[in-house]
C-alpha cells in the first residue's frame, strides 16, 4: 500500500469516527472513499469532499455550481484541525 493510499485509509478512519460519534437514531453523517477523495455525507448525498494535495487537506463543499473551497476551512495540515473546524461548523446542524 503506497503512502498516500495509507495516509487516506487512515483519515477515512478518523472522519468515520468522527461520523459515528455523531449519528443519532439513525445515521445521517458518513464517510465515503471516492477514488483519491474523502466525501462527508448528510442523508447519503455528499457535503463536503476532502482531497490530499501532497501538504495538506484540501476542503470543498458541495455548491450548485459544483464543488467551491469551504469557506470555514479549505485546507487543513491535519485531519484533527479539520474536526475541531467541523464541530463547530454551521454543518454541525446535521447531527
């Protein structure tokens, strides 16, 4: 397993965590692996897409027109960075 393929595993790991520390009667938050990307789901349909640039996360959130920077935070060093701007976060009304 390459060291890219690692490093996404592992934030896979962390965002579904973080997904399941949050799910109420029934599961609205998830984490989906799609192709190189990481996608936070709210009700199955993507929100928030999170993809590895080679130095740090970079974040989008899903638009009309498409996928746009978010606003909150659009890239992040670290995994844990991301939930600590997650928490709190307008998405948080999701959970």
């Amino acid at each position: 397993m390459s060291v890219a393929s690692l490093r996404l595993e592992r934030a896979r790991r962390q965002l579904a965590a973080f997904c399941r520390a949050r799910m109420g009667a029934r599961p609205v938050v998830d984490c989906a692996l799609q192709d190189d990307a990481l996608l936070l789901r709210f009700d199955g349909e993507p929100g928030l897409r999170l993809e590895w640039d080679g130095a740090a996360w970079r974040v989008s959130w899903r638009a009309a027109q498409g996928w746009k920077p978010w606003p909150q935070l659009p890239r992040a060093a670290d995994m844990t960075v991301l939930i600590d701007a997650l928490e709190q976060a307008p998405l948080h009304v999701h959970w």
